[in-house]
C-alpha cells in the first residue's frame, strides 16, 4: 500500500540504519516437524520494559498443513529508496511466508495490529510452477523492483532451482528471474551487491536430497552444493561459477556487505568431507572477476561415540555443522552458529580477509546440551539461525534446522527454544539471562524477523 512519506523504516545508508530505534517485536517461524498441525508465525515481544518481555504474545496459523515454515522476509524495505528503482512510498507492511515443502506462499499483513498478523492473500503451488517453473520457495529478498524468492526445485522437484520475483504490492507472482542460467543447476540463497550491480547465488541440493534427510551416499560423494554463482544483476545472466571443490559441502548464507561500495561478503561451508570442520570464505571483487578464501575453519570436537548419534559415530567426533551466519549492519561483526557443537561465536571482520574471533558461547549441543544462564537445561538443538539488530547491540537466534535433518542430528528429538545475546561495545558478547523463549511443545522455531527491519532484511544504495 502506499504513502505519502517514505516509511520510516527504509533508510538510504546502513550508517543511517544503525541509528534506528530498538526493535519491539520479532516474528518467528514456527513449525511442527510431524506435519500433524498447521505451522505458524509466533509473534515474541522484545522490549525489555515490558510485563511480557520475552514471552509469545501472538501466534497465526498458516492455511494447511505440511508447509514447513523456514525462511521468509518483508515484501518492501530499504532497497527501495534506490535511485535506479525508486518506490519510496510502499509500506513494510506484509510478511511473505514461503512453505518450503509445501510450496504454499502466504501473505500476512502486519498492520494494524502488530501483534496480530493478518493472512489476506495464499499463492498456490499450481500458480508458481506454472508462471516460473519452480517449486520449494525459500529465501525471500525485497528488491528495489519487486519481491526476490530462491526456489530450490523445478516444477518436478528436480535441477534446476533458481529465483522467482514478485510484485511487492499486489503480491502476483511475476516469473522466472533468470534470462540466461549458464551452469547453475543447484539453488539455495541469493542476495547481491546493489552497488556492483551483482547478484549471488549458493547451492544446497534439490528437494529429494533433504526432504528426507540428508543422504549420507550422497554427502560422502560429495554431491550436495559446493559452488558459487556470481550474475549480473540488471540482464540476468550468469557471469562467473566458483567450485570451493566436493570436499566442501553444503554452501549456505550469504552474507554480503551492507555497505554498497564494498565489494566483498561471507558464505559458510557446513562441513568438510576431509576433516569434518566448517568453514567461512569470503567473496571479493578482483578487477573484473570475483574470488574467494577460505578465512575460518573450525574443527569438528572428539567425542565418545556412544554420545553421538548414529549418522556422525563411526566418526568418533561432533562436527561444528555451520549452518546459518549473520554480518552487523555496520559489517564489523560477523555470528556464526555452530549447530552441532553448540558453540556462538562472534568474529571481528573489520578485515574482512582476516577475520579475528572477539567472543565465544555455547548453549546445547549433540555431546554438551548446555543450559541457559537462567538455569533453563540441558537443552537440545544448539545455536542454528541467528538474526541482528540493527544497532548491532541485540542478536536473537534459534535452534531448529529441518525437521528431517533434525532427526538426524538430534534423534531423542528437539526442544524448541530462543535467546538473545547482546554484544558488548568493546567487543564479546553475553546472554541475556532474562531472555529464554522455551517454544510451545510440537512446534520447533526456524528464522527470526525483527520488527521494523534487521541485519539480514534490508539492502542500502547509499554509504
């Protein structure tokens, strides 16, 4: 819907984004890995000052069952201030809800109430294979020239995935993104430099390769997603492939710098095929071509196999499993979740080159399942998708992967839960003891969504 003004939101620099004010609220998804019941959006209050401070004060069901909520994003923010594409005056109003198995779309409207969303539109999976050819819709971006959403499969589930757009007011889908693919096959997440007129896009596998589980046959072959996709952002076309090679699978988030003059950003390799480590590589620009390095490597733990569950014990070890990262709007701190070991940890990336650890926590974990500070424990699933303020000073996260995938890693099965960790101004970060969300049994929490914008939501034109 549009404005007059500008929603005070949107900000034309993320120097300016930084000053926002703190965040009220947080939309989570939220999902019964059963598939017995319908998902939902939790709303969780996040002021401090508040009798219901780190309390579910909302909750929304989806449509149906089986949607297997995961990522989702706003259907307007700061990318529309851009000078190429202005439309300054929509609303971050609507939440765009993808059902990654389900390949529903829901449309939720925020306003007026905040705290009690509203579904006013439910985009088929009929409508989105036929008008672009995909299914098994994930990360939702939005562009300066309409709503960018990842599809890991085609029509058929199969290769190749790729990107779909759609109009950020009437919510119609538009089509297939791509004019010219070149190479890619695999999909995952996408986001791009505005500044360098570049898109990026990573690579997980198609939906018979996790909607069941990881495949171990197919892991240990090294045929899950290992590459990088670089494009060109205005004629869509594939510009560059980079392989980190099969020993590194799974190549998740992408994390590029808010900053449109740099041209460098993060994606993190959940496991190594040599080593059983994670790893995160940055991406830069080298004169015409984009390279990248391998700039953290975090090894896998020993551990009593009879602590481990049966598709990691004959490796006598708990691997980190990297599985989300998260860059501050200033691009000075990088959080990184290591999902199996239970460890947070927060890296200095002032270098981006030479990234220097600044802070560690653990909480859960397969082996450790350490509790809260507030005594809350032991505790299943670990650190797994993590959201920032935009101030930098807040940082929320999760501890449920894929329902599939959580069987695996977590067999005696997981607890949903959420806290918050603030960042120290010198560097380091704590708990917030006050803060531990222990998720409604049967429903497990996946991506965090703060109100009014956060580090993963919004892209800036302007310095």
């Amino acid at each position: 819907m549009a404005t007059w003004t500008p929603d005070p939101t949107f900000y034309p620099s993320p120097r300016l984004a930084a000053g926002a004010p703190p965040e009220k609220l947080a939309y989570v998804a939220s999902f019964d890995p059963a598939r017995r019941r319908n998902d939902e959006i939790a709303v969780v209050d996040l002021d401090n000052r508040s009798p219901a401070y780190g309390q579910i004060v909302g909750r929304i069901e989806m449509s149906g069952v089986g949607d297997e909520l995961h990522h989702f994003g706003w259907n307007a923010c700061s990318s529309c201030l851009c000078p190429n594409m202005p439309h300054p005056h929509v609303e971050r109003r609507y939440l765009v809800v993808p059902g990654l198995r389900s390949s529903r779309i829901h449309i939720l409207d925020t306003k007026p109430d905040p705290k009690n969303p509203k579904i006013v539109r439910v985009i088929q999976p009929a409508e989105i294979a036929d008008r672009t050819g995909y299914t098994r819709p994930h990360t939702v971006h939005c562009g300066p020239d309409g709503i960018y959403i990842s599809a890991l499969g085609n029509a058929e589930g199969k290769a190749p995935g790729g990107i779909l757009l759609m109009d950020h007011e009437t919510f119609d889908v538009l089509g297939r993104w791509e004019v010219d693919r070149g190479p890619q096959e695999l999909a995952y997440d996408m986001w791009w430099h505005l500044g360098h007129d570049t898109m990026i896009t990573s690579e997980w596998g198609t939906p018979d390769m996790f909607e069941n589980g990881l495949v171990p046959e197919l892991l240990l072959a090294g045929k899950y997603g290992h590459k990088l996709h670089f494009w060109d952002l205005h004629r869509r076309k594939h510009l560059q492939e980079i392989d980190l090679g099969t020993q590194h699978q799974l190549v998740f988030e992408l994390r590029p710098a808010h900053d449109p003059t740099k041209a460098y950003g993060f994606v993190n390799c959940v496991l190594s095929l040599e080593n059983l480590s994670s790893s995160i590589w940055t991406w830069y620009r080298d004169g015409d071509t984009w390279k990248v390095k391998k700039v953290i490597e975090i090894p896998a733990e020993p551990a009593d196999p009879d602590l481990l569950p049966a598709a990691i014990k004959d490796f006598k070890a708990c691997p980190p499993f990297v599985t989300d990262i998260d860059l501050s709007v200033d691009d000075k701190s990088l959080y990184v979740c290591c999902w199996g070991t239970g460890d947070f940890h927060q890296y200095d990336v002032s270098d981006p080159l030479a990234p220097k650890l600044a802070g560690k926590l653990r909480i859960g974990g397969v082996v450790s399942k350490a509790p809260h500070p507030s005594g809350t424990g032991p505790l299943s699933g670990a650190p797994q998708m993590v959201e920032i303020s935009r101030d930098g000073r807040r940082i929320y996260f999760t501890n449920s992967l894929y329902g599939a995938i959580d069987a695996q890693l977590y067999p005696d099965g997981v607890r949903g839960w959420m806290v918050k960790v603030d960042a120290k101004p010198g560097g380091g970060i704590e708990f917030d003891r006050d803060f531990f969300v222990d998720w409604p049994q049967g429903l497990v929490p996946h991506q965090v969504r703060l109100q009014g914008g956060d580090a993963s939501s919004d892209s800036y034109c302007y310095p």
